[in-house]
C-alpha cells in the first residue's frame, strides 16, 4: 500500500510491453508464467522501496519511474523498427557509435511516426501516471463545491474499505498470489541467476541452448543482460588483444603463396555424396575428386557443435587440452598478417546487426570488435546476403578496385551460411533438385512434411556444392591451395531421430556424435601448385585417412604457410611427420569421441517403429532457433540400410 501507485502501474507496462514486443507470426504467444512471475518481481521491487524513509523513499521511486519507463520505449522502440528487442548487439552498436553517427541516427529514425507507433500505448500510460500523481492539486481548484465534492466522494470510498475489511481480504489475497509466484517462478529465477553469473559469453550462450533457460520478459532484464554480456565479452577481447601483441612471427617463407579457406555451416558428412550418401548431393565436389587434386579425409570431427565455440577453437593457435582458453592465444590471421599475407575475411554470418541472437553476438563479438578486427584483416566485406553467391561477388569487387591482389601472397577465409536454418531460404528457387518423393521409398518412416523438410536440407547442400565450385574455379589456375571445413554436422530427421538442427543438452552419444560432430573435410590443390609442392601435395594423400580435429586446423595453415613462430606445434599439424594422431579428440570439452566409436552400438530398432516416432517431444519450434528447437533425446536406433545404399 505505500507504494500501491508503482505497483500497478509498473504491472501495466510490464503486460504492456511483453504484448507490443510479441513477434508477428503463428503461434507466437506470452511467456506462460509472466502474470504471477511479474507479480512478484513487482511485490519485491515494492518490498525495497519500503527499506527507504518516506523522504527518499519518493526520490527512489521517481528515479525506479525514469529508469523502467525510457527502458521500455528503447525496447519497443527497437522491437517496432529492428523487429527485435534489446540485443547485446545493439549495446555494442552503441558503444561503437560516435556522436555524428548518433545524431545522424536519431535525425533519420525518430520523427512523427512515434505518435503512430505502439509506442502511443506506453505515453498514454505515463500520461494517465502523471495525471493520477498530480490529482491532488485538484484540491486547490477555486470552485469550493468541486473540491467539496472530491473529498467526499474519496471519504465515501474510505468508510466503505473500513466497513468491509478490505484490507485484510486483500492482505490475504496478496499471500496467496505470493506464495504460487514464488512457486511458480522459482524455475525460471534460479535459471537467471546462472545466467547472469556465467563466467564466459560462450557459457551464456550455452545456458540458453537448453530447453528450459530463463526467459527475459521485461526490457529491464534484457538490458541488464545486454550490459552483462558486454562486459563479458570486453574481458575476452582485451586477452586477446594482449595476445596479439605478444605475438611474434620470425619469418615467412611463403610456402603457399594463395590459401583459401572455406568455412562451411551446419553440414554433416552423412548428406555429402562424397561420404556415401545415396543422393548426388555434391556431384562436383566428387568430380573434383575423381580428378585426383582434391583429396577427402575420412576421419574428422569438429570440437563442438556451435559455430561460435567452432569458431573461436579453430581461429585461435590454442587447442583443446592446452592450458588456458582460446582469448589466451593468438588468432591465426593475425599471424599471417605479420607474416606479410593480405588477409581477407568475407562473411556471410558475423557482421553486427541490431536483430541479431546472442548466438551470432558470442560467435562474432572479437571478429567485430574494431582493434581487434583491424589486427586480424586487411580487407572485410560490410553486408550479408541472401545466399552465398553474394560473397563471390564480393571478392569480384575487392580484386577489382585492387583491395586484394592475386598475384600476392593472400588467405582468404569464406565463411558461408550454407545449409544453416531455415534449409528452405538457403537454395535459389530455380536451383532446387530434390522433392518429397525423392525420399518416399527411402524414408517410410517420417511423413511428406519432414521429407519435405530433408529435401530442403539437401538442396541447401547441392546448391553449396556449387558455391564451392565456384570458389575453386576463382583460384584453380593460381598456385594456391584450397581448405573446406564445415563449422559442425547437422540432424535432418535422421532415421530414429524425431528432430532437425542440433542438440545441446544432452550428453554426447554415438550418433549424436555421428550427424553432428562428423564433418566433411578436404584439401584442394591447383594443378600448378601440385606441380610446384610434391612434397605438400603427397603429405596431403598421406594424411587423408588420420584421425583429426578442427581446433587444431590453425597450426597446419600456418605450416602451409612456411611461417615460422613460437606459436606453432608440429604435433597438432595434420601435415607433419610428427603429428600426433593419438591426441584425445575432446568433444564440448567433455567427451572424447574416440572412446564413444568403441563403445557396444545400441540394439537395432529401425524401421521396426514405421511412424519414426521417438519418446522424445518434438521440437516447439522447427525454425531452428537454438533456444527451442534443440531437445534432449534418449532413444537409438540404426539407420536402415536402405538409407546407406549408394
């Protein structure tokens, strides 16, 4: 009651705000528990006005009003013109913002059109506040018998409470919902408070791959997770850049005067018809083979299945098992740079955008990071595409207007969407080839909706054979040497496992292990640069069939390179004589993948079960968000060998 004016209106805007930030497609729905877990968010917030004396107390509560309401127009500001609330992408945005950029943002984004906006809700409440705050100067109006009036009618109101107890009813009232809040909300506050203590970026990030991680219903909890995350990943980024400068390459001898790198995304081997898949998913790629200048390696994992944890383990000279953590150790581009390679980066994922998922913010927040990037590139592109083909025509442009120079020494890394969620809008229209039928005698077990959904997933894949092919045909005449590694596999409704995408809360098992860490992995050499390296080009056949893990891809770039530094282990280059083959290939820091493949396999049940149904629930959301399309699953089953059948 001393402070029953914030409590209902704080109630308000919280409804308010989760309502005018509800994403505009089917089945988009409020946060189940949002009415009691507000409920006692705004009871505690209540409960901490009341430690104040009465004299502050009011100060406090203005400046609570102040901050929680120019919170939620930012937020639903951000939701109406970004499609999406409070990011730690748009705080980074900010912070990288400078003051002409900022007026030039605030001149060309706020005019007239807010009066028309859902905002207009949120003014109306704060107009309604401040009307209600300043009611009793209606007291002093001049006109005695209105203020007469007022006062009676609010006697009136007060001599009814005290006839019927109100108070006490309502006290007890307030108990009960107290009591089913707290019950109610304990899942969810105990889950952000592991959220907002998490060590590391990539700890938050895992956390909200779960199936049941906190959910932030108000623009305040996004905020403060936005700043959270920011500091977190300022933390890394200062390790990295005093890794950086202490870096030092002693010489170079250009071994390999053009390194491309092609980074692909979420492709398992077990949809490349390179590795068997009984569909011409990758036809070129195995023409390319067949021509004896691309050579594909058989046994090799990724070290996790999430681009950024892929990322920052691939891109740093730490691999997995050596002391420290990826920040502690030099990126390898920054090593070519030194070396005196042109290095180029061209992405089609982590460039900073305001509507962008901690998912992409933890995978491209040092990438992004203006020291850090200006330390690691020399050239970069500034815009996504739609498909990958975009970034050819990107590399056209830089070679054009002379940014990248072929006839230097250059890596060029291309990281690729590829086969990354939705599968659909990852293919042209005009370039898909697979259709639900294609899977009718293959597949009996899933129904035509998931069929079509595979025959989504494999176009994206022979459309990203084609993509690869058109990057090879760039650089086949150079001297150079070609490098594909998708970042992790990816399920599609494998045969006995009910889902598509990934999962990343349950231990790691034998096929899980399988579709999602079995990645393919081949190098291409020109036919000129054969020619020139024998000796590179037979250590390539030589080590076709050696174990490997891509965290340790930096220290085999580097020897391609001839670069020499302290930083690099003959150990850990797949390459070498001395490469250690027998080294524990860890997977998410947990499970060693080796141990896994020698474990007894689980009892055939496939295609026993004819609906393909599993005791798993399926996923709530099939457009691939990490945070709800990634599901614990506890039952095996073999694939048939119908579905193995080349």
């Amino acid at each position: 009651m001393r402070n029953s004016i914030f409590f209902v209106t704080m109630y308000v805007l919280g409804m308010l705000c989760a309502i005018l930030t509800l994403p505009n497609h089917q089945g988009a729905a409020l946060y189940e528990n949002i009415y009691l877990e507000l409920f006692l968010a705004d009871y505690l917030a209540c409960i901490v006005l009341s430690l104040f004396p009465r004299k502050i107390r009011c100060w406090v509560r203005r400046l609570f009003y102040i901050v929680l309401y120019a919170v939620a127009i930012v937020d639903v500001y951000c939701f109406w013109k970004f499609a999406s609330t409070l990011t730690p992408t748009m705080l980074m945005l900010v912070g990288e913002t400078d003051s002409r950029e900022a007026g030039e943002f605030l001149r060309s984004y706020f005019s007239t059109d807010i009066l028309f906006s859902p905002l207009i809700w949120i003014f109306l409440l704060i107009l309604i506040h401040v009307g209600w705050a300043i009611r009793r100067y209606f007291f002093h109006l001049p006109n005695r018998n209105t203020r007469a009036a007022i006062r009676a009618w609010l006697t009136a109101l007060d001599a009814k409470a005290t006839k019927w107890k109100l108070d006490y009813v309502g006290g007890a009232m307030v108990a009960v919902l107290l009591a089913l809040s707290i019950h109610a909300s304990r899942h969810n506050m105990k889950e952000t408070v592991r959220l907002m203590t998490a060590d590391t970026i990539g700890t938050v990030e895992h956390l909200l791959t779960e199936k049941d991680h906190a959910v932030l219903y108000l623009p305040i909890y996004r905020l403060a997770f936005s700043l959270y995350s920011n500091s977190l990943a300022n933390k890394q980024i200062t390790r990295c850049i005093a890794a950086a400068k202490s870096a030092v390459v002693d010489s170079c001898s250009y071994r390999s005067p053009q390194i491309v790198l092609i980074i692909g995304e979420s492709f398992g081997k077990h949809h490349s018809q390179q590795y068997g898949y009984r569909l011409k998913t990758t036809p070129r790629q195995v023409k390319r083979e067949a021509s004896g200048l691309l050579t594909k390696f058989s046994d090799v994992v990724s070290c996790w299945n999430l681009t950024s944890f892929v990322f920052k383990n691939f891109l740093s000279m730490h691999v997995v098992g050596q002391r420290g953590e990826w920040c502690d150790y030099p990126l390898f581009p920054d090593l070519f740079r030194k070396a005196g390679y042109h290095v180029s980066f061209l992405t089609n994922q982590f460039l900073p955008k305001p509507k962008e998922a901690v998912y992409d913010f933890s995978g491209g927040f040092f990438l992004n990071n203006p020291t850090l990037s200006e330390m690691l590139f020399d050239t970069r592109n500034d815009r996504t595409h739609q498909f990958d083909e975009g970034l050819l025509e990107d590399y056209d442009h830089f070679v054009k207007t002379g940014e990248i120079k072929p006839e230097k020494h250059n890596l060029v890394m291309f990281h690729l969407i590829g086969q990354h969620v939705s599968y659909r809008t990852r293919c042209p229209r005009e370039q898909r080839v697979f259709t639900a039928d294609d899977y009718k005698e293959a597949r009996p077990d899933i129904s035509i909706r998931k069929r079509e959904m595979v025959a989504d997933y494999d176009n994206a894949v022979y459309y990203n054979d084609s993509i690869v092919d058109a990057i090879i045909r760039k650089f086949e005449n150079d001297e150079a040497i070609i490098i594909y590694m998708p970042d992790h596999g990816e399920e599609c409704y494998e045969p006995g496992r009910n889902f598509i995408c990934r999962n990343h809360s349950a231990d790691i098992d034998e096929l899980l292990a399988k579709y999602e860490f079995e990645v393919p992995f081949w190098i291409y050499c020109s036919h000129r640069y054969a020619t020139k390296h024998p000796r590179v080009f037979k250590a390539i056949k030589d080590a076709k069939d050696k174990r490997f893990m891509t965290d340790a891809l930096p220290h085999m770039l580097v020897w391609l390179a001839g670069i020499s530094t302290g930083q690099y282990r003959a150990e850990y280059n797949l390459l070498s004589p001395d490469y250690d083959e027998m080294r524990p290939r860890i997977l998410k820091n947990t499970t060693d993948y080796d141990k896994i493949k020698r474990q007894p396999k689980p009892i055939p049940n496939y295609p026993t079960n004819p609906t393909g149904q599993t005791n798993q629930t399926s996923p709530r959301n099939q457009t691939g968000r990490a945070s709800q399309a990634y599901l614990p699953h506890s039952h095996h089953s073999q694939p048939s060998k119908l579905w193995n059948t080349k």
